[in-house]
C-alpha cells in the first residue's frame, strides 16, 4: 500500500501591495511634455502635488501636454482632482492638451465636470415689435379658444355618457362632491345672503321713505333676490369657493401625473373628474339659490320691520303679491346656468395647469376671475333675454 502525505501550509498568501501615486515628466523631440502617471490614485493615499504640473510648465512652455495613463492601477476621485488642476494649469497658458492614453472613464466624467462649470451662455435677442406681440396674444387667445371648444365638446359628449349611464366615474365621488357643492356651502351663502338682503332693503327704504312709500321696499327686496341676487350671490360665492377648489385639485393632479396615469389605464379623465364636478354643481346650485332667495328676503324683512315698523304680516304679503312663478324659475334658470358655468371653468383651468406648483396658484386665480366674468357677461345675456321674452 502506497501512503500519500498532503502538506498544508499555514501561512496565508497576501496579494502585492500597491505602488503609490507618482508622475513623471517627459519632453519629446516634437517639443510635447508628456505627463506620465502610474500606481494607485486613491483618497487618503499619498499622492503628488497638483502643482507639479504648474511648476514644471514654468521651466518651458511645451507646444502641447500627453497625458499618460497607462500604468495607473486602481483610482478614484483623487486622480480626478489631480487632474482637474492639472488642465486648469494647462488652460491658463492656452496649451493643446491630448487625453488619448487616459481611461475612457476619466475621459467622461472631466468632460462633465467641464460641462457643469461651463457658464450658461444668454443669448440677446431684440425685444418683439408691436406687431410680434399683437400677433403672439393673438396666437394665444386661438389656441385658448380652440382648446376650450375642444373641452367644452369632449365633456358634452361626457354628459350623454352620463344620461345612458355608460360614463366612468365612481358614484362615491359624486356623492362626496354633492355634500362639498350643497352642505358645506350653506353656512357662508347664509350669511352674504342675508346681509345682502339687508343692505338692499335699507338702501331703497331711504329712498322710499321720501314719497311714503315704505310699503314698497318688499317689493324691491323681493324682486331683486329672486329675479338677479340670489343667483348672482350664489355663483359668484361657489366660483370663488368650489370653482378654485376644483382647479386646485385637477391642478395637483396634473402635477403629480395623476390625469396622465388614468389616461394610460384607458379611463377618461373627462369622465373620471370634470364630469362629476359639473353635474354636482348642475344640481346643487339651484337648491342654493332657492334657499339664498328666501334668507334674502328674511334680511329685508328684518330691516322692514324694525327700522320701517312694517307688520311681519303686511311685509310678507306684499312680497308674495310682488312675485310670480316666472320669476321664480328664471332665478332657478340662472343658478343651474351659473353652476354648470363654474364647474367649467373651474375644471378647465385645472386641467389646462402646468407641470409646477406656481402654475397650480396661477390656475386656482384664473378659474376665479374666468368664472366670475362669464357669471356676469351670462347674467347680462340673459336680463336681455328675459325682457325680449317678457318674463
């Protein structure tokens, strides 16, 4: 039998120690200096001075500078910074400098490093001349016009996906949606509604007083609430409540790419988020001006019958002989009119907004003051109408 003895050695093999960072300097017949690095280039290692280069280009300024890589073990950073003083040297007395022999990584991250520190150049151009800027406002004001028909098309074919019920929505949204149009708006339409009242009352009670005609001051009260100012209120408070309120979210949402992430499930946002917003506001801001109408006549009431002495009973049958049915539903007429003109606005502002947050301010502004002028140029359209018509 033949025996094998194995022999283990215990004494751990340890790889070579690395050479330290060094550079040499050699100049070419061409009249080249060549920059020649070797060993580990690493921070916290000693390395040479970054003024070496410097100092050795003061002997004699070369026709160009090789820099040599090519022994260069392991670097970091620290051959980075080395050479980074080493080309700002090169580039104070304007002289060619070759990267060739270099690694390609140290290659690419100095030119980053140069693109960074690179100023951002302004270029100057001449200011636009009065025709330019009618022209561009005028460019704009179309592509405004055009995207608003485009929205205002694309949400009308919403609604009669909503009618057959074919529309993508949750009904748990709607529902929140109706509380914060209706519920939630109660308390401040309240309070403007009857101190309007208040204040309407009292101014034509001192002009009514003159000719003794105090009676008269529940007709002027009555009318005015139920034909113009109980809507007017309404829509003016829920454009600068609920409308900057929408834009605000739709805005967010733009910002966070939520809209563009429904659009990538397949889900209409127009279905998902203007539809239910409009038809909320369709259906309470009727209710709001009914019930703005009445707290607008108990405010005339109350200045009647304290400041005037008018019976409550005399002041409340001559507002009833005062008003008629007509009156009655054109005033709910422009509450559901002035609704669907803030949830549109509102809504379009919000997904028209930027990509930032300055835009979501920008946007919340505009729905305010886009949804209060269209209150008003509507509200004028239809006091035109309704006297044409004899209402």
């Amino acid at each position: 039998m033949i025996a094998f003895t194995a022999r283990i050695d215990a004494t751990p093999t340890t790889p070579p120690a690395e050479s330290a960072a060094s550079v040499a300097f050699d100049r070419t017949q061409e009249g080249a200096l060549v920059v020649l690095l070797s060993g580990a280039w690493r921070l916290g290692a000693p390395r040479p001075d970054p003024q070496a280069l410097a100092r050795e280009l003061g002997t004699g300024t070369p026709a160009r500078v090789v820099f040599d890589a090519q022994a260069v073990g392991a670097w970091d950073t620290a051959l980075l910074a080395w050479l980074r003083a080493a080309l700002a040297s090169c580039a104070a007395q304007q002289i060619e400098v070759d990267r060739s022999c270099l690694p390609p990584g140290v290659r690419q991250l100095l030119h980053l490093a140069e693109i960074v520190d690179q100023p951002a150049r302004l270029e100057e151009t001449p200011p636009p001349t009065l025709v330019g800027r009618v022209g561009a406002q005028a460019t704009r004001m179309g592509e405004g016009a055009v995207g608003t028909l485009r929205f205002v098309g694309n949400l009308t074919l919403g609604l009669g996906r909503f009618v057959t019920l074919r529309a993508q929505f949750r009904r748990s949204d709607l529902y929140r949606l109706l509380q914060g149009a209706g519920a939630e708006a109660v308390p401040i339409i309240t309070l403007i509604s009857l101190i309007v009242g208040m204040i309407v009352a009292f101014v034509g009670a001192v002009q009514l007083r003159l000719f003794g005609a105090d009676l008269y001051v529940a007709n002027l009260v009555g009318i005015a609430m139920v034909r113009e100012l109980g809507a007017m209120v309404v829509g003016i408070i829920m454009a600068g409540r609920t409308g900057a309120a929408y834009a605000a979210q739709l805005g967010t949402m733009k910002v966070t790419e939520e809209i563009d992430a429904l659009a990538t499930f397949g889900i209409s946002p127009i279905d998902f988020l203007v539809l239910p917003r409009v038809v909320a506001l369709f259906l309470m801001v009727p209710f709001l001006c009914l019930y703005s109408m009445v707290l607008g006549i108990l405010g005339g009431a109350l200045v009647g019958v304290c400041m005037l002495g008018l019976s409550p009973h005399l002041y409340v049958d001559q507002t009833i002989r005062a008003l008629s049915l007509s009156d009655l539903w054109g005033g709910v007429f422009r509450g559901a009119l002035y609704g669907i003109l803030v949830g549109i606005t509102g809504c379009l502002r919000g997904m028209r907004c930027g990509r930032d947050a300055a835009a979501v301010g920008a946007a919340t502004t505009s729905a305010v003051v886009t949804g209060v002028v269209a209150i008003v140029l509507a509200d004028g359209i239809l006091a035109v109408v309704f006297n044409a018509l004899g209402i």
